[in-house]
C-alpha cells in the first residue's frame, strides 16, 4: 500500500464510439466534463469456494468471475466554434461521441442559402439535400440566426415549424445543426479513460460501456447540464500512459438559461409563441441491453436496444395556469420545444434546441406555493414525431430531438 495526495478535479478525460465492442475505440477524442463529477466504479463479481473442509472456519478464496462497472459524469452543451454555413462543414468532437452512444441517431450537413420569396414557414434551399424532415436547422431572421423543425421538403423547398419570426431573406444563410434522435437498432459503445494528473498510477479505461440514462436540466440562471450515466463491461486500472497534459476545449462556450424561448402548446398550433418556464428537465430512456454469453468480453458479445414506448420525458415547472388540468383531462397531443440562444466569439447567434414535437401530459398536474405564488408542475411523455409529413425514417417519427448549432 502507497498512499498520495492527488487533487481529485485535476484530471484529464477521453471517449470514443468504439468500432468492435469492447476493444478500445481507434479515435479518442479529448472530453471536457463539468469538473470534479465524474464517477468511477468498477467491479468483478467474487464467487464463493464452498469445497469442503475438516475445520469450521477454514474460508477458500473467491473465484473471480465477470467484470463490471459504471461511470457517471456532467457535461456543458456546446456549440462547434463556427456554425455550419454553406463554407463550414461538422467535424467529430466528442460531444458528438457521447450523444451518438445515447440516441443512436445523428443527423448534420454543411448548410446552404436561401433562394427567392422566402416565408416565413417556406423556406427555398440552393441545396436541398443537405437538410432532412425531422431535423432542426437555423434561418437567418431580422433577429439573426432563429431555430425551427424541418417538417416537410419539396424538391426546393424546406416547410418549418414553428413559424419564424421574419421571413428569411433571399441569399441569407441557412445553417445546419448536430442533430441526435433515437433510432430503433443501436449497437453503439463508448471506452471511457480518465486520469488525475498528481498520480500516473491513478488512470482508469472503461470499454464496453452503453448508456443507462441520460438527463438534461434546464435551470433559469443556472449554466445546462448534461447528465451521463454508463454500463461497462470491462475495465483496466493502473499507469496506461493517458495523456495529462493541459489542453483547451474544442467546442463553444456552455450555455445559459438566458433568454430561453420555450413552446409549449397544442401540435395544432403553427405559430411561435413564447410560454414562459421556471425550469425543464429532461429524461431519455435509452433503451440499451447487454447480449450475454459464456464467452465474449466479460460475457458479452455486444448491446442492442429493446427500449421502452416512452423515450423521454419532461417535467416543466411554470406559474398557474387555468388551462393545464384542461389539456391532461382532454389528453391534447401538446408540443414542447426549449431553445437556448447565445452569443459566439463572432457575435453571431447560436442555439441549443431540446424538442419533444408530440408529447401528452400524463399524471394530474401538481400544484404547489413558491414564495407565496401558486406554482404548476407538469410531466410529459413523448409520442411519435406526429407533426412531420411523409415520415419514412427514425429522424422523421423521432419522438426527441436534442439539436446544437
């Protein structure tokens, strides 16, 4: 035994998709987690030796079975630096590595222009290919870079939701964003390393790992956080050579709840009007299973999505509301979107968007004093994606979409 002093929120983060589960992931991207809330646990199960012995105390050692583990860990939403406009095209980052592993489903292009008599609901495209229906993407508004749902296309045109707040202007930009939604079959696994700097002999690497929850809370004044936790199905631990050395974020700065535009009304309802939230948080159930086995890795030979109906949920807290036991009683199919504006380094406007487009409020609405105020809370469920026309793909029925651009 050698104990140290090592300063626990001192450290260095990696991940990567893996190509072959359990075996480390060929690309592993630098990560940036909210520091000091990453949690390691690793484990191996201990099998009892019950040989027979002459003496009453006489304890065998274990067997040691299968390994195991969990790691937990926040992280900031963020932006790539520079939006993607017609000249810039994504890059893998390793925000995009750890969504990939909880939805399955990505989505993203470089973007293109306008074309001529833009609405503000109809959208001309010079290249139409590079958007899909289901997706959000950003329109350059009077108000600057604005998010809406891509819910129809022609062969030139993309039909949005809600409506923009002004018409786009022929030759305007029309920006891409990262786009994750569930697909039904996900096979995706992430390796997880971390080291703490005061000690080369403090590195752990997780493989094999799926995504048991995924939480995202958006607090007012208070910066978004990304809430991960995995399942691993093997594990090292000990010197592994991890980089510790200083490195800078790749991505945007985080995000604040300031200024957040949130709509929440009836799927009827076409316009964009602002419904004022306290707070909203959101709850993905991933879905994801190990495929067991005698042999394998650790006695898997990889995971599979079984999933539940409901993919995510909402829990919305707002000031009373005459007409929130009216739309539980009536079962209305309500649509909830949550969008995030900040500025970039270049002063351009650019968004995070968290968008159930159909969801019910299940369970009675709760009702509770807030400093002398009448408070409401709400819990919705998310339904197939049913203000999309022409569905044909899991982008297209996704019952969550989380966007970044």
């Amino acid at each position: 035994m050698a104990q140290v002093n090592v300063k626990s929120k001192i450290a260095s983060t990696f991940l990567g998709l893996e190509s072959t589960f359990g075996t480390t992931a060929s690309s592993l991207y630098r990560a940036f987690p909210v520091a000091g809330t990453v949690e390691l646990a690793h484990s191996q199960t201990e099998i009892e030796n019950e040989t027979e012995s002459a003496r009453l105390y006489d304890r065998k050692n274990t067997v040691r079975g299968l390994k195991g583990g969990t790691v937990k860990f926040d992280m900031y939403p963020r932006v790539p630096l520079v939006a993607y406009s017609g000249s810039n095209y994504p890059s893998e980052n390793y925000q995009q590595q750890a969504l990939k592993a909880v939805f399955g489903g990505h989505q993203t292009s470089t973007g293109s222009l306008a074309g001529g008599a833009p609405s503000t609901t109809v959208i001309p495209v010079d290249t139409i290919g590079y958007f899909s229906r289901g997706q959000w993407a950003l329109f350059t508004t009077t108000a600057g870079l604005e998010p809406a749902l891509v819910i129809s296309s022609s062969a030139t045109a993309l039909t949005v939701t809600p409506a923009l707040s002004s018409a786009p202007a022929s030759g305007s930009v029309v920006a891409n964003m990262d786009n994750f939604y569930p697909t039904e079959t996900n096979t995706n696994t992430l390796t997880f390393q971390h080291a703490k700097v005061d000690s080369s002999d403090m590195q752990w690497t997780y493989k094999g790992c799926k995504v048991n929850s995924f939480d995202l809370k958006i607090e007012r004044d208070k910066e978004i956080v990304a809430s991960f936790e995995l399942e691993a199905k093997t594990w090292t631990t000990g010197s592994q050579s991890i980089a510790v050395t200083y490195a800078t974020e790749s991505l945007g700065a985080p995000f604040a709840a300031v200024g957040v535009s949130c709509s929440f009304q009836s799927t009827a309802t076409t316009t964009r009007v602002h419904y004022p939230l306290e707070s909203v948080t959101f709850k993905v159930t991933p879905g994801m299973m190990f495929l067991e086995e005698l042999g394998g890795v650790e006695g898997a030979t990889g995971v599979m999505r079984t999933g539940e109906r409901t993919f995510a949920e909402a829990t919305l807290k707002f000031r009373a509301d005459t007409q929130a036991d009216f739309n539980w009683n009536a079962q209305t199919d309500m649509q909830l979107h949550v969008m995030v504006p900040k500025l970039d380094s270049n002063g351009v406007r650019r968004w995070m968007v968290a968008s159930i487009p159909t969801c019910q409020i299940v369970g009675a609405p709760k009702w509770s004093d807030a400093d002398g105020r009448l408070i409401c809370e709400v819990t919705v469920k998310s339904k197939l994606n049913g203000l999309v026309a022409g569905q044909s793909s899991d982008l297209s029925y996704a019952p969550f979409v989380l966007a970044h651009g």
